[in-house]
C-alpha cells in the first residue's frame, strides 16, 4: 500500500481506519464476510484494466485470451460447485442477476409472485421502490402468523388465483430452510417458471448444508459476497436451454464490459469453495448460529420462527421496550455490527423497526466457535437488556477487543498499513 498513502493519503487514511474497524469489531451483519487474500489480490489485479465486452471466445476486443482463461475456470468452477449445467458469472451484483432473468422470462406487466419485503424477502424481488416492482405486477406471499415460516398453502393459492408468470422463492432474512421442491410443484402445477435467489444461502447450498435449489429451479440467482465468500458480485444458474438468452440479457441487454478482476476473484473463490475446509466452514457456520439462537433463548429473548436453521437469527425485540435501531446502535458502540431489521408484521416503520438480523459467517470466518458464540450471545443479551448501562458497554467494548486479538484477521496487514503510514507522512 505504500503506492496508495503516497499518492493519495486521504482513501488511504480511510482505508487504514476501515481495516482497523473491520479487524477490530465483530462483524455480525448476516450478509457480510471477509474474503481470502487470494481473492483480494486477484481483485485488485491488472485483470481490471482490460475491456472483455462478450463471452469467452466470441469477444468484441482483442487482447482476451487471459480473459478467457479465468472466466471459464470461473464458469466451470461454478458448475462443478453446484452440479449446474449453464452459468453466467458476469453479473456485476445480485440485482443485476436478477434483472437479467427478469428480462429473460417477462416481458413488462407480467406477474411475479415472491416473498414479501416485510417478511424477509429481497428488494430487487418486487418492491415499489425497485425496478422490479416498478415494471412488473407484484403479488406477494408472505409468513403464517403462527409459524413465522413460509405459509406454502398460501403460495399456492396466490399462485392459483393470480397466475403468476414467475414465481421467486429465496429471500435475505428468513432464518428456516426453504422447500424449493414446494415452490417446484406449485410453479408447474400454474405454468410458472421458477426462480430461486439463494444469495444469502449459496455457500451453505454449495457445502450440503442447506438443500439445492437446482433440480427444482428454472434459474438459480445469487451474490458470491455473502455465505459464498467471494468478492461483491452475482451470478446465475439455469439449464443449457436459457444460456443463450441469459447470456444476451446481461450483456448487451443490462450490463457493458465485464469486471474482470471480479470475475477472476470469482474463480478464486469458487475454488476455495469446492475444497473440504469450506465444508468445515459452513457447517460451523450453522453450529455457531444455533448456539447464538439457544443463548438469546436462554436469555430470554424471542426469535422469529423460535429459531434458526441457516446462518441467520432474526431477534423480536418488540417486547423488551427497544427498537430494531436502539439494538443496531447500542451493539455497535460494543463493537459488535448488526443491522435493524423489520420483523413479520412489525409495526415499526422499516427506518427503525422492531427486530435486529444477526449472522455468523463472518465470525466464523475469524475463527469463532462454539464457546465464543456462547459468550456472545451472553454479550448481546446482556447489552440489549441494559441498553443504557455505559459501565457494561465499556466492559463489553474491552472483551470484544481482546476476542478480536485472539481471532486475528488478514495477519500483518494493519501493522503493514502503520509502516505505510509512518513512511509516507499519510
Ligand atoms: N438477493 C438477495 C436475496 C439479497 O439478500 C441481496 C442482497 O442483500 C440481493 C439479491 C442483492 O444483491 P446486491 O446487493 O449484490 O445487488
């Protein structure tokens, strides 16, 4: 980095303040994580400078043939990893993944039915305030009131009465496994297609630790930055049939040149994601989002659907007088990062809400386990149970510290940073 304090202090300031915060504090927002060094140098690479606008062997620019190399090992990386027959890494994020299939699919005014914002689904899934919910007719399903999980006799009988041309099943805080076979059968049984945004999931489908959506989707959508712990982006999944089309949705239908330094920390990270320590991750990941759900439990908190089967807890706080945003605020002056989060049928506005969403893939990618996610979630109980208390925030803040020490991350790089720093006056 000693090119970057030199030549422009200032992001450079930024960027060491960021590493410090981000080694520094529990990173518990469910869709984070921290990518390898492997990825973070194939990103920041010289692979971002070249223009590769098509697909590998049919470009518009000469001067692609290492763009063709890591783009089909990324491609067939992908398809290996999930046992899909087509892939599209190119989408520059999960909306972008989305859109395309959207536009694959539909034509403008069709119906989609997919899973309410409020009760966990996805803004790119329909919301008014998204292109999706401004060019298509959106019916939403939503949770049963008693289970908190997906009221599939519901998604049928929508589906029944409004004919939908697409139904989405996958959503960004729904703490249960989804039955993408149930969407399966009530898209076929309406003449729907069927697409499945595993975003939040993906790494954990890719490991056996939540059931595939692939044998009953038409398209599988995704981000590669959260479970999958990949760089910021999106790809999609489909059959040999859609390729063709999908490919010219994304480019030149949505998207221009390709990031291709993206795409080849894609790669990378489909790599590490095919190997047994990934496995081993995730299912640790579940491991320490259950202890988190028994200690919050124990601890007398209430959490959406009583639990937690995936990588997520979603935490009701509307009877413990505080709200999504005090929690999100109080956790943070700890140092521990989470966001407010609505709850199913929250009576708080989404701007202060009556819930918190909390992840582990992230800690656990520090190192955390079973006995830390313990002391946590003691932690967090605490905290959201005396939210004002600033002697046990300091307390706190101390111990997150001294775990943040015992669980390095990216080894030397702050030291390297400060070296930088002393260096360069920066
Ligand atoms: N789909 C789901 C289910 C998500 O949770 C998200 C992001 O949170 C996205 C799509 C959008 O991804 P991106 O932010 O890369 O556009």
């Amino acid at each position: 980095m000693f090119n970057l304090s030199r030549t422009d202090p200032e992001v450079f300031r930024a960027l060491k303040a960021e590493i410090e915060r981000q080694t520094g504090q529990l990173e518990m927002i469910a869709s984070e994580n921290f990518v390898s060094e492997a990825v973070m140098e194939a990103e920041g690479s010289v692979f971002m400078n070249k223009y590769a606008e098509g697909y590998p062997g049919k470009r518009y620019y000469g001067g692609c043939v290492n763009m063709d190399t890591v783009e089909e090992l990324a491609i067939s990386r992908l398809n290996r990893l999930f046992r899909s027959e087509y892939a599209n890494v190119q989408p520059h994020s999960g909306s972008q993944a989305n859109m395309a299939v959207y536009f694959s699919a539909l034509k403008p005014g069709d119906t989609i039915l997919s899973m309410n914002l409020a009760h966990g689904g996805h803004l790119s899934h329909g919301s008014p305030v998204s292109f999706s919910g401004r060019l298509f007719n959106i019916v939403h399903y939503g949770v049963s009131r008693e289970t908190e999980t997906i009221d599939y006799d519901q998604v049928a009988d929508l589906a029944r009465k409004h004919k939908p041309k697409l139904i989405i099943s996958g959503a960004s805080s729904y703490p249960r496994t989804i039955d993408f076979a149930a969407f399966r059968s009530i898209s076929s049984e309406v003449g729907a297609l069927h697409m499945t945004d595993m975003a939040h999931i993906a790494g954990l489908v890719a490991a056996g630790c939540h059931p595939s959506p692939i044998p009953h989707a038409d398209f599988v959508t995704s981000t590669t930055h959260k479970t999958l712990r990949g760089p910021r982006g999106g790809f999609i999944l489909s059959d040999t049939k859609y390729g063709k089309m999908i490919n010219s949705q994304i480019f030149p239908g949505i998207q221009g040149g390709p990031l291709m330094n993206i795409i080849a920390s894609k790669a990378v990270a489909f790599k590490e994601a095919l190997g047994d320590d990934f496995r081993a991750y995730q299912q640790q990941v579940v491991t320490n989002t259950r202890i988190l759900a028994e200690t919050l439990t124990s601890n007398g908190f209430r959490l959406v659907s009583g639990g937690s089967d995936n990588h997520l807890v979603l935490v009701d706080l509307s009877g413990k007088n505080l709200t999504g945003a005090e929690a999100e605020h109080v956790l943070e002056q700890a140092g521990i990062t989470v966001n407010k989060n609505s709850i199913p049928f929250d009576t708080q506005p989404p701007t202060v809400t009556s819930g918190v969403r909390i992840g582990t893939p992230a800690v656990t990618t520090r190192g955390l386990k079973e006995k830390e996610m313990e002391e946590i979630g003691g932690h967090i109980a605490e905290l959201l149970t005396a939210p004002r208390d600033a002697g046990l925030i300091s307390r706190v803040q101390g111990r997150i510290r001294e775990i943040c020490r015992e669980f390095p991350l990216y080894g030397d790089r702050l030291r390297r940073y400060e070296e930088c720093s002393v260096s360069t006056g920066g």
